[in-house]
C-alpha cells in the first residue's frame, strides 16, 4: 500500500513540473539550454548617427518596448509576448519569440512620438543581442525597409542597403515631410538593382554567386555597425568612429572576394550615378545627403584600388605614398562638402593630382601619357557624358559606363609601350577610375 501512494505521489509531482516547464516555454522563448531570446537596446531622443544635427542624446524615459516582424505587406506583427518600459536612461532589455530571425524591429512608443529601430543579425537565445539606439534615423531606417519588402524588393535590396543611404540630415527631411519614405526606397532599389546587372554584365563577367560574395560581407559589417552603435556613447565623435570602421570593414572585406577593387569603385560609380539619374524628383538637399554618404564610399574604395593600380604599374614606393596623401585629401573634401558641386569639385582636384603624380612616376612615357589624357578629354569624355545623360534605363547606362571604360582601355594600349601588359592594364585602370565621374 505504502509503495503504491509513493508510486502515486511520485506520478503526480512528476505530471506537475513538466506541465509547469510547458508553460514556462510557452510564455518565454527558451533554446535547448533554457537561455531567454533577450534583446538590450536604449531609445534617445538625437536625430541620427550623421554630423552636426541634435547629438544631445537623453534617454528616452517611460518609452514602451515591444519587437515585431514585417510581414510581406509591410505592416509589423508584434512578437514580444509583453511590452517594457523604458528606464531614466532610456536602457530596455526585452524577450522576444523571433528566435533566430533577422531584421527584427524594435518599436517604442511614448505619448504621440514613436521609434523603430532594426536589427539585421539573426537573434539568438545564447548570445545577448543587441539594437542600435533608437532615434529618428533608425526610424526611417526601419520605415524605408517596411517599403522595400511590400515592394518585393527584399531579394534585391538588404536591410544593409537601406541603413546605409539614410542618413540623420535625410531622416529629418522624411521626418518633416520634405520627402517621402516611397521616394527614397526607389533611389535605394535602383542603386540595388543598378549594382547587380552591373557586375553581372558581360563587361565584368561576374556570377551572382560572386555578387552574392559581396552582399555577404555588406551585410557582415552592417551587422558588426550595429553593434558598434549599441556600445557607442552617443555622441558625433564615436558615431564618426563607428562609421569609419564600417567603411573600412566593407572594403577590407572586399578584398577577400573574387571580385576585383578597381570593379568595385567603378560599378559604385555607375549604382549611384543609377540612384540619382532615376530619381531626380528627389528635393535637391535630399539628393546631396543620398550623393554625399555614396561619394565617401566611392572614395574609400578608388583609394583602395588605386593604391593597387599603381603598384602593379610599377610606381615607386614614394609615388605610392604621394597617392595615399591624395586619398585622403579627396576623402576630406567630400566629407566637408556641402552640395553636389563640392563633391565634383572634389572628384576634379582628385584628378588633377594623381594625373601630375602618374606622369611623374611614369617619366619616360609622359609624352604618350599626355597623348592619352588629351584623348580622354577632346573626345571619349564628351562622348561617355553625352551618352550618360541620355540612358533611358540601368542597362542603357551600364552601357555607356562600360563603352567608356572600354575605349579608355583601348586607347591606353594603343599609345603606351611597357614592358608587360599588367601595367598598360593598370594605368588604364587607373585613367577610367579618375574620369568616370559624370
């Protein structure tokens, strides 16, 4: 008898803790090793991570946290099994059942003002995951994002994609009504899709699987940004610092794929040039904010590739380094530029210089280098520009980007005599790279 109630009793605690273990996994999302999917983030009140507009930073207090998902119409579903409020600093640490699920969205809300905020990694209940601060740009981000998926253009535009072109100045501008969230996620998807056919044209030659080498460490750095921004301290400074490793992330990144540097700034060239041509309904101001943050990253790959261009064209270690003083000083001006003017302005000191460095490390054929400059700019020029302006479509553009590179190429190995045609390849890369801005 007394074995029977022990067996009994022994059923019923048995029955009583797995039923409670049920619940508690149905009221927490819990991996194999019992670990909540916790997201930690912090709501401010700042514009963005750009220069020079509100970087005061408070905390959001009493904000109200929820997650969610974007369905395929662009609408959130809310995926927090319950809300949290935001504490004096505006710091929230929330679960979430989107376990292993990326470009999860962090909505808050406080009174009539709300944020938004994306995180691109996929969330895991092992590691903490965190969110960038959410303010005004990420909002937007997040916005812009919801458009592209409705849009169907998810398969061609990643969240990466969009977080990289609005910037705090372009967020403010959607935020007043001055453009619309539907305007700038077109110019995102025609740079997108410029991209693509651009590197997969036959001029290049590349496979998708290799464009899909360079969207894998877009989205690696935008990932590692981030995180950058979560452990930031809110302000210009170490928002600066943050994009600068980036830019940088996404560039030495590149150098590990099958696609070559030189390819890289020549087809951001063209995707920009794309974002820009079939979008000029864009307000001015906000086509500069678009234009400024493509030209400073056109820039950190030309200066990438250029520096590679002239080493395989034999320059020596002096000239070299009077090309890297030239990256930087491009890069300066672009970062300082205030219209689309500037950034030209920029581009064409950039040219006068590494022309004047070219023929000085190139003596001996500095005749023939001249030769192929008057060419460049008595006719393959006039012709590239005349024939940009009137693309009617991306291939039509692609088309003349790649004729120009082309002819360059062409008029390059006509004219010089080196000893291998590594250099003449080279030297045309680096002719087509500072001429290609139209």
């Amino acid at each position: 008898m007394k074995k029977h109630i022990k067996s009994l009793l022994y059923i019923i605690l048995t029955t009583f803790i797995l039923v409670a273990c049920s619940e508690d996994s149905d009221s927490n999302p819990i991996d194999g090793n019992g670990n909540e999917t916790i997201v930690k983030g912090r709501v401010t009140d700042n514009d963005g991570y750009g220069d020079g507009l509100n970087k005061v930073s408070a905390g959001v207090e009493g904000a109200t946290v929820t997650t969610a998902e974007i369905t395929s119409s662009g609408t959130l579903v809310t995926t927090s099994e319950t809300s949290v409020q935001t504490d004096a600093n505006g710091v929230f640490e929330i679960n979430t059942n989107s376990t292993g699920k990326s470009n999860v969205v962090i909505y808050a809300t406080k009174g009539s003002s709300e944020w938004k905020a994306i995180i691109s990694s996929e969330l895991s209940a092992s590691n903490d995951n965190y969110c960038p601060p959410l303010n005004t740009e990420t909002t937007a981000e997040a916005d812009v994002y919801a458009e592209v998926v409705s849009d169907n253009k998810a398969n061609v535009v990643s969240y990466h994609d969009v977080a990289f072109h609005i910037s705090s100045e372009l967020a403010a501008k959607i935020k007043s009504g001055v453009i619309t969230n539907t305007e700038v996620k077109n110019a995102i998807v025609a740079k997108a899709e410029a991209r693509v056919a651009a590197l997969t044209n036959s001029h290049y030659g590349y496979s998708n699987a290799q464009y899909e080498e360079a969207k894998t460490v877009d989205e690696s750095s935008q990932k590692e940004f981030e995180r950058d921004l979560y452990f930031s301290s809110d302000t210009e400074t170490s928002y600066r610092t943050a994009w600068e490793k980036y830019y940088n992330a996404r560039v030495n990144g590149y150098i590990n794929t099958s696609i070559s540097m030189t390819h890289y700034a020549q087809t951001e060239e063209i995707s920009g040039k794309a974002m820009l041509k079939f979008n000029s309904n864009i307000e001015s101001n906000s086509q500069f904010e678009m234009a400024k943050r493509n030209a400073y990253f056109k820039a950190k790959l030309i200066a990438k590739a250029m520096l590679e261009e002239h080493e395989k064209a034999g320059a020596s270690e002096q000239h070299r380094q009077n090309v890297e003083e030239e990256n930087n000083n491009l890069l300066l001006a672009i970062r300082n530029s205030t219209s689309i003017s500037g950034i030209s302005q920029a581009y064409a000191d950039y040219r006068s210089s590494i022309k004047s460095n070219v023929k000085s490390s190139f003596s001996s054929i500095s005749t023939s280098l001249t030769v192929v400059e008057t060419a460049i700019e008595t006719s393959l020029k006039s012709t590239f520009d005349s024939s940009v302006a009137a693309a009617a479509n991306i291939q039509a553009l692609i088309t003349a980007y790649t004729t120009f590179y082309a002819s360059i190429n062409a008029t390059v190995s006509s004219e010089l005599s080196l000893p291998n045609s590594t250099q003449i390849q080279a030297i045309a890369n680096i002719y087509s790279m500072i001429y290609m801005q139209s």
